[in-house]
C-alpha cells in the first residue's frame, strides 16, 4: 500500500466544517490551475451523494439517519476511487469533504477510513474561517440552532479529526491548517500547496491588536503581508483572528449594548460581506475558545512553515510595534529550528532577544526580498509566468 508520497503529484484531501462554502473556493482554485496549463481534478463528496438521494432537498442531507449517510458517503468514495484510477494518469486531485459533522445526531464522523487508504492521499488540508462568517453561512444554508460556540468547537474538533486521519495514513507532515482568506480568498496558496509543493512556507508575523485604529500602520502591514503572499505559499494568521470580534462585544456590554455589528476590518468580518449583527452575550460565550485557539493555530502554522518573517513598524513616538504575541512567535519559531527573519523599521535598534535569535534583521520590506531572491528562496516559475 503506498501512503504519503511527497511528491509533485498531490492527491489533497480538504476538509472543513460545514459553513466555509469551500465548493466555490476549489472551483476557483481548479480554474487558477487550468489557467495555467496544469491539470487539477476537484471531487465533491457532498454533490455525489446528493445525486445519489434524488429524494432529499439541498441543505437537508445531513438529516438523514446516520446508517443511509453513511451508505451514501462510502458510495461517493468509491465513485472517486474509480474515477481516479490508475493514479499515474490523475497526478493531481482534491477530493472535498468533512472529517467531522456536530448536527442533530450529535458529533459523529464524516469518513471512511479503509476508503481514505485505498484513495492513496498525500495531503490533508483542514480549512478554517472566521466564526461570525462561518456562523452566518451556515444559517443561511440550513435550517440548525448552531450558536457561535458550536462553531467554535466544531472547528476545533473538525482540525483534530483531520490530523489524526492524516498521522493514520502516514501523513503527519503533509497535514497544514489553512484559513479561506479575509479580504482576499486563499485561492493562489491552496493551488500551490497542490502544484506547487516545492516552493517555501512562510508565516507573517505582525502586531495586530493595538494597531486596529492606526490605519497607516495597517496599510503598511497589508503591504508587507500581500509582498511576502505574492513569493511564497503562506500562512497568515491574519486571515482568522476573532480577537477583534471578541474585544468589541466586551466594550458593547460595558455600554450595556445587547448586540454588536460586524463590518469588514483588516482583521474583522470579511471584505465584500454584508454586516453581520451578533448577541453580545454569544459571542462573551465563546472569550475561552478565542484566546485558546489564536494561541493553538498560530504556533501550528509557524510549525508548518519553512521561516517567519515579522514586521516590526515604528509605532507614533518612535515606539517600536512589537507586540507580546509577536515576540512570542519569534521564540517559538527560534526554539523549532525555523529560519527567523525580522524586519525592523523603528530608528531604534532591536534588542539582544531580537537580533540573537533572528537569521538576519532587515531595514526594509525591499531589502528583505532582495535578500530572499538572492538566496534562491523564489520558485522558479512556468512557462505562464506563475
């Protein structure tokens, strides 16, 4: 039996809880590929057991009894496994599901684990969004009473189940956390993560929550953000961050406010979505899961990165913006044998806990990519120029 292979030909298998409208978001990643002239087959075992129980109305399916939802889960499986036999004539593939499903039934799995062996995959992608979103999507897409603290742990839950699948399988390194995007969709990393394997992972590090209301300093940090995203697969922690959310319904119950509006932030909502109105009190609800999960998932995409590089600003007054989470990531990086770089824009020179544990320090954004390319750190790009 082959397991995780690591080679350029990808077989991803993407989970996600039920509220992050992936279907789009792969579609979008399929045409990047075609765009390209490479080859990318994407599965979608929702649809295929939807065509299989003709009878059930969309949005309905996972009211069925658990034995009928299984049968038409390992249905669709076997359809995939057929379609994308013999592997050397399908390199590259994504397959479309959940790992879990927390629904009327209560928690209960959402695969197959001797089909996922015999689907020979060498990646798991768990994707994960933002709470409100995901909350608000799911609302509008199925008739359930899922408060914000049921996504939340579902999206905890639907991250474990998908790594321990992929450790199962031999997978342990090809598992990644990957967030859909906040003001842009993630779909140029996804589709080089699956085509692209061979190019470098690197994690944004950046204040973030002492720097909402100072929009040149947040322009500055979308510049250096959106720089490092162009050469390079990266995992920003940016893109899933509910602390905002979570501060403004702290200040909106102060003020004995009942609920709270949600617009597109830096690091707030989504941009291109409507307002979202949340009940201060279920968002207060979910305060634990915030800071618990912020800390979880961001040391796990530095662990499944190459390097970090972090964006220290000069804050009004000359104060460096180094922020506690920033330092923390840094360290963390350091202590797991990552390649630490730090761009240092304040006048002020770093400390010894800066410059001793970093690879190199930068001056600037340009300086820091001129570096990186002349380190051969880019991928070398195709015959489209990507």
């Amino acid at each position: 039996m082959r397991l995780c292979s690591y080679t350029l030909d990808m077989r991803a298998v993407i989970t996600g809880q039920v509220g992050m409208d992936k279907k789009p978001y792969l579609k979008a990643v399929q045409k990047l590929a075609g765009e390209r002239g490479e080859t990318l087959e994407v599965f979608h075992v929702g649809d295929l057991m939807y065509a299989e129980a003709a009878d059930v109305k969309p949005g309905r399916i996972l009211d069925l009894p658990l034995s009928r939802l299984a049968s038409l889960r390992r249905s669709a499986f076997k359809d995939i496994i057929s379609q994308v036999s013999p592997a050397d004539q399908h390199p590259n593939i994504i397959v479309n599901t959940h790992a879990t499903f927390r629904w009327r039934h209560g928690l209960f799995a959402a695969c197959d684990f001797d089909l996922l062996k015999r689907l020979q995959p060498d990646m798991f992608i768990c994707m994960v969004d933002n709470v409100e979103v995901v909350h608000a999507r799911l609302h509008a897409d199925h008739v359930l009473d899922a408060t914000l603290k049921d996504c939340m742990v579902w999206r905890e839950e639907e991250i474990l189940a998908s790594e321990l699948m992929a450790q199962a399988l031999g997978c342990a390194g090809g598992f990644y956390i990957l967030s859909r995007g906040r003001q842009v969709d993630t779909t140029e990393t996804a589709y080089r993560m699956i085509n692209r394997p061979d190019m470098r992972k690197v994690y944004p590090s950046f204040p973030m929550s002492h720097v909402v209301d100072m929009p040149d300093v947040l322009a500055e940090i979308d510049h250096f953000r959106a720089e490092l995203a162009k050469h390079f697969i990266s995992f920003d922690p940016g893109d899933v961050d509910e602390k905002l959310l979570l501060e403004r319904a702290i200040a909106a119950a102060r003020d004995g406010k009942d609920f709270i509006t949600v617009a597109a932030h830096t690091f707030g909502g989504r941009k291109g979505s409507p307002e979202l109105r949340l009940a201060v009190r279920e968002v207060l609800d979910i305060a634990g899961d915030v800071d618990g999960q912020i800390y979880m998932r961001d040391f796990r995409l530095i662990d499944q990165s190459d390097m970090i590089v972090s964006l220290v600003p000069e804050l009004p007054g000359g104060i460096p913006g180094l922020s506690s989470g920033v330092e923390r990531e840094l360290q963390h990086a350091f202590e797991h044998a990552k390649e630490v770089y730090v761009v240092w824009k304040p006048k002020k020179s770093p400390s010894p806990f800066i410059s001793e544990t970093a690879t190199k320090v930068f001056r600037s954004v340009p300086e820091a990519l001129a570096y990186f390319e002349a380190k051969g750190m880019f991928a070398t790009q195709n015959l489209f120029g990507h």
